[in-house]
C-alpha cells in the first residue's frame, strides 16, 4: 500500500493534490492500493470520481507537528510502503519522525533544506542544473530530481498532437486572487488583432471571482468558461497559445507544446515563472504581487504577450521547440519505477 498526506482549500492550491492523484493511478496500474490521507474534506470528490479511498484527519493543515501522535495508530496494522508528503507546511521535525514510523518522500518545491527522509522529489531543476542532487551527497535519500520527475498525468503526454484552433486558454489554477482572468478579459475583448479569437477559461474551485465571470460572460460567443474540467489536455492541445499561472500547469502546458504567457502571484511560482521567461521557453509577464507595478502591469504584460505570440508564427514554434525538449510528461513512469523497483 502507499500513502498519501496531501491538502487542498482555499489557501493550498489544488495541484498538490492533482499531482498526488497522479502518481496514485500510476501506482494503482502497478497493483498498488492507494489511500489519501487530508486534514479536511475539501476537494474529496475529485478523489471519489478517480475510486481512491480517502481518511479524514479532522487536523489544522497549518500545524503538521501536532497530528504526530494520529500517525503511531493509523500506521499500526497496515503495510504503507511508502507516505508520499505533499505540503508546504511540513518541518524538519514532523519529517523526521515520520520517516522513523515509515519510509517518506517529500514532493519538495521550495528546496528551503535537505531533509531527513527516504526519497525526495524535485522536479523544478533545470537540466544544467545539478545542485540540489550535490545537497543530499552522502545522505542515505533517494533522490528523484529534474524535469524529466515531472508528475504529470497520462493525458499530457507531448506525443499527443493537438490541431491548435484560434482559441486562447486562460488559466489561473485553482485560485485567481487578483482576478487576472477578469481583467485579462476586459481587456482582450476590445482588441482589434484578437476579434477573431475566443477564449477558454478555466476557472478553479476556490476562485473567488468565478461568479462574477459567470455574470459577465454567460451567454457570450467568444468566452467559454470551464468549470471542474476532466480534460485539460485535449483544451490544451486545441489552443493556440495558453495564459496561465505558474506551476504545474506549465509543465503541462510544455508537454503539449503550447506556447504560453505565463505570470505569478504566488511565492511558490515566482522564480520558475520569471525562469521560464529567461530561458525563452515561455513569455513572463510578470508578479501580481508587485507592488510597484501591480496586477495592472502583470495584466498589460499578458495582453501585450498574446498579440505577440498571435502574429508570430517564428516565434509560436520556437517555443514550442523548447517546450519539448524541457518535459516529456512521463515523470510518474519514472517516479513509480524508482519508488517500487
């Protein structure tokens, strides 16, 4: 059996889970039984519709430490193979003791220190980049790190070949704070280069704004929003160009080759936003949270990103070029292998 302590609301973003649930069906293919371990109940119907099972802690997901004495029960009579830890709000300590209870691994994104686990996995390293495997030399952890880890559902695939339509995907995650979506809409509707096009919104669950972009735009031709979507990939593919948010979804954004606008508003996403920007796999408009600039800029940014990659064609394929070349999306094949075998 392998386990999972994951948390998703209003304040964690629900790729934490997704990318959780990935591994989990890679797993489950192998024959592994899966069980998802949250400190509440929300987002527990995505787990439903996939089959996993599910246990509620009924803990504050600020404060992992403190569900420490929950562990020795839960652990007692089940043979876990591995937990898979999927948080940001772990310690040094609440690692630590959990690994000596069973073996641990750390999906870790923000490389803040090495950690006393079994197996960490850090995908957000670059391929000339080699210092964070340098950090665990000499430590008895397996570590999974690069790209190429990148746990990304079988429907991101880049083999995959999409047939682009004059359409533009626009997606903040899970949530949209700042309501980028929005004004991003207000503003690429009135533009003469883009009346040709329409726009496929994603909106997350604990987007605060979803209601609003209902009101606004029900009924409108060129604006479909999409809510609770099974199938990103095949959206994906069918766009011309993507806006999104940091995060995985621009690693899946990468595997089907679409060329992307990409922005911030989160510590989390920053640096490998603004990355994707330097390394000219995508176009970076920027951090909402700026305050000398503002959501304004970030959002001038995205509308000033599209209509350029909307007229250029050498650009559009240069991206695309470089977006194959950095991810693959059969991360959670090798993860898997490395994890059970």
């Amino acid at each position: 059996m392998i386990a999972f302590r994951v948390d998703a609301n209003e304040h964690i973003a629900s790729g934490h889970l997704m990318r959780c649930m990935s591994l989990a069906a890679e797993l489950r293919k192998q024959g592994e039984e899966c069980v998802f371990y949250m400190a509440d109940d929300n987002f527990t119907e995505r787990l439903e519709q996939q089959g996993f099972t599910y246990q509620i802690l009924h803990t504050d997901w600020k404060n992992l430490e403190q569900e420490l004495p929950l562990w020795t029960s839960i652990l007692e009579g089940k043979d876990i193979r591995w937990l898979i830890v999927d948080s940001y709000q772990v310690t040094s300590e609440y690692l630590r003791r959990l690994n000596q209870m069973v073996k641990v691994c750390y999906i870790d994104d923000m490389e803040k220190q090495c950690w006393q686990v079994s197996a960490v996995i850090h995908y957000l390293d670059w391929l000339d980049d080699a210092h964070y495997s340098e950090k665990y030399q000499g430590m008895d952890t397996l570590v999974m790190t690069g790209m190429e880890y990148a746990p990304l559902r079988e429907e991101f695939y880049y083999h995959l070949e999409g047939k682009p339509e004059k359409k533009i995907l626009l997606t903040t995650g899970g949530t949209d704070p700042y309501n980028v979506a929005g004004r991003v809409l207000e503003k690429v509707m009135v533009q003469a280069e883009l009346s040709d096009y329409s726009f496929q919104v994603i909106v997350g669950a604990m987007n605060a704004f979803k209601e609003e972009l209902r009101s606004e735009y029900a009924g409108n031709r060129r604006v479909k929003l999409f809510f609770d979507v099974k199938n990103m990939g095949d959206l994906m593919r069918g766009s011309s160009c993507a806006v999104s948010a940091g995060g995985t979804t621009l690693l899946e954004l990468c595997a089907c080759s679409v060329p992307t606008v990409c922005f911030s508003f989160a510590e989390n996403q920053e640096d490998f936003a603004r990355t994707m920007g330097d390394k000219c796999i995508m176009v970076y408009a920027g951090d909402a949270r700026e305050e000398k600039n503002g959501v304004g800029a970030v959002v001038d940014g995205i509308v000033t990103g599209i209509k350029k990659m909307v007229r250029d064609e050498v650009l559009r394929e240069r991206l695309r070029g470089s977006m194959r070349k950095l991810v693959d999306g059969r991360g959670v094949e090798r993860i898997v292998k490395k994890l059970l075998f």
